[in-house]
C-alpha cells in the first residue's frame, strides 16, 4: 500500500501546485520565494532568490499582487520597493530572530553616539530600522556598498554582527562599528562543527554564508593553511548558486540555512550538496506552506502595509541598495 500513497501524495501535491498557479494568474499576481523556503514553495514560486534578487524583482514586477513567501521584513521591502501593488505574506507570524536585534530608537540612539557616520543597514531589518538608516545591503552587495562610503567617513553597520565582521575583513575599512546582534540559525552553525566536518570530508568544497557564526574559522582554516585557498568559499546564497552551478566537486559542505540544498541540488545534480550542520533550520521560513499560499491567494491574506512616512524615507534605503552591485544568478 506504501506505493499508492506515495503517488496520492505526489497528486495532491501536483494538483495543489496548479491550482496555485491558476490562483495566481486569475488574480494578477506573482509568487516572491525566498531560498530558505519549503522546497514546495520554490518549486511553485514564479521567481526564487536571494534578498537582493527579489528586492530587484519586486521593484518591477508588472503584476498588481506581489506574495511574498518569505519572512516579514522582505514583505515590507517589497512593499517599500513597490508601494502601489499589493504585498501579501502567507503568514504575517514569519518573523526573523535578526531583525528583532534592533529597533529604530536603537538606531538614533547609536547615530547620535557618531554624529556624521554613515548608516548601513543589512537588509533584515524592519521597516522603521531602514528609514533611520542611510543604505541598505544584502550579504551579496554588502562590501560594495561599504566601497561606496567615502574612506574617511565612519561607518554605523547593523545588526549582524558576522556579516559585518565580514565586510571589514574584505575591505580593509578599521572605521566601522558593528552592532552586535546575530541570526540565532546562522550563529549556531559554529567554528568547532565547520573544523569538525572539513576534517571527516577532506576533499569537499566549503560554501560558508557570511552571517555564519563559523565564518572567521573558516577563513583561519585558509589562512593557517589547513585547507587550500579555492575548496573554502564565503558566499551569500545567490553567490552559492552560481559557484554550485560551475563546480566540479564531488561533494559541497554548506554553511547555511538547510533551505538551501534544494536550490543547490536543482542547480547542479552530479554534486552532492551537504549541510554542514543539519538542524540549521530557521522555523520562521518555513511557517508559508502551500496550504497557507492557497489561502492567501483566495481570500487576499496578508496583506502588508507600511505608512507613507516611514516607507518615503526607507525607500531611499533600499533603493541605493538595489543600484549597488551586480545581480546574481540566484537574485543572501
């Protein structure tokens, strides 16, 4: 009996699947998935990618709908992005344990602490966060944007305390004050499980995200020479896809969200793809199942608003953010 329930499954997921897309096309909208998302919510979204990715594509997408299967703040981003179209999430209770580090009295707090510092602002921040703040960035674009701050001037980078970390590694820039807040997924995957792994998989390929806690080991592994320069790559999740869709590796330890392997696995399927800790799951993204975007699809829900005021002033935010970098083959 095993067999026919299986091909039941496989069905109704299928039927559910077109009966998402018919929604979608009956009500003008397009579907925004983030990679960390179900695998059944990439593979029925109309575009999957990075945040900057789907930044990009929210600010010209032509349908009147935009749902975003994601967490709250890239709702909000679209919505910034495009204040004219409706922006629904799935789950309004998809949140992000990151952007919950700071809050926008925070940030003038800090600002007045450095008078003249230029504010940069990881793109997992809420809506208030991004209109105190002077640019936004993504981990894809996060060293352009700091490259695109006068070298002189102090830099305020919040609230990821990896990624900035990161950045000021890569840029050489000593004038940058981080905010110390963390992604409790990406924190978890440490030092001590990325040594542990690299050592039991001698001849793998490491793809470390930046907001890893793991990402300095990573880098210590290279530079003590303990593992050559070219198996250990720290990438954002759309620089992920375009490195997994070029190698010719046997096998890829991955340093993120486990989210990811789908998308790595679509990309590329004489690779094996592993992650280099399994329970890096972050339950928020996977609050949006097919059910809840069926949901949403019928009955309009939820539908994300930002007031005129704050969302003039993020928009300026985000949009520099949007101007800086080349797009990815992903779109974090």
């Amino acid at each position: 009996m095993a067999p026919v329930t299986a091909t039941a499954d496989s069905t109704t997921r299928q039927e559910r699947a077109q009966e998402i897309r018919r929604l979608a096309e009956e009500h003008n909208a397009v579907i925004l998935a983030h990679n960390y998302q179900r695998p059944e919510i990439q593979d029925v979204a109309h575009h999957t990618g990075d945040s900057l990715a789907l930044s990009r594509l929210a600010a010209r997408v032509e349908a009147e709908t935009i749902v975003f299967c994601g967490v709250h703040f890239m709702a909000e981003t679209a919505k910034i992005l495009a204040p004219q179209k409706k922006v629904l999430l799935p789950d309004p209770n998809a949140g992000c344990s990151l952007a919950d580090t700071i809050t926008a009295e925070d940030v003038r707090v800090w600002k007045a602490e450095h008078p003249g510092a230029a504010v940069v602002a990881y793109v997992n921040t809420t809506a208030a966060v991004k209109a105190e703040t002077d640019i936004c960035c993504t981990s894809s674009n996060a060293a352009d944007v700091i490259r695109s701050i006068p070298e002189d001037q102090e830099i305020l980078f919040l609230p990821d305390q990896f990624l900035g970390a990161h950045v000021k590694r890569v840029t050489g820039r000593e004038n940058i004050h981080v905010w110390m807040g963390e992604c409790h997924v990406h924190a978890g995957i440490d030092g001590h499980t990325l040594r542990e792994r690299v050592a039991s998989e001698p001849d793998a390929e490491v793809y470390v995200h930046p907001e890893c806690g793991c990402a300095t080991s990573a880098l210590y592994l290279v530079g003590s020479g303990a593992v050559p320069e070219d198996r250990v790559k720290v990438l954002s999740t759309g620089g992920m896809l375009d490195a997994a869709a070029k190698t010719d590796a046997e096998k890829v330890l991955i340093a993120t969200e486990t989210g990811m392997l789908h998308q790595l696995r679509n990309a590329n399927d004489t690779t094996r793809f592993e992650a280099v800790n399994s329970r890096a799951e972050c339950h928020y993204m996977k609050m949006i199942d097919s059910e809840k975007l069926l949901d949403s699809l019928r009955h309009g829900t939820t539908e994300i608003t930002v007031d005129s005021t704050t969302s003039e002033r993020a928009r300026r935010s985000v949009e520099r953010m949007v101007a800086i970098g080349r797009p990815s083959r992903g779109g974090e």
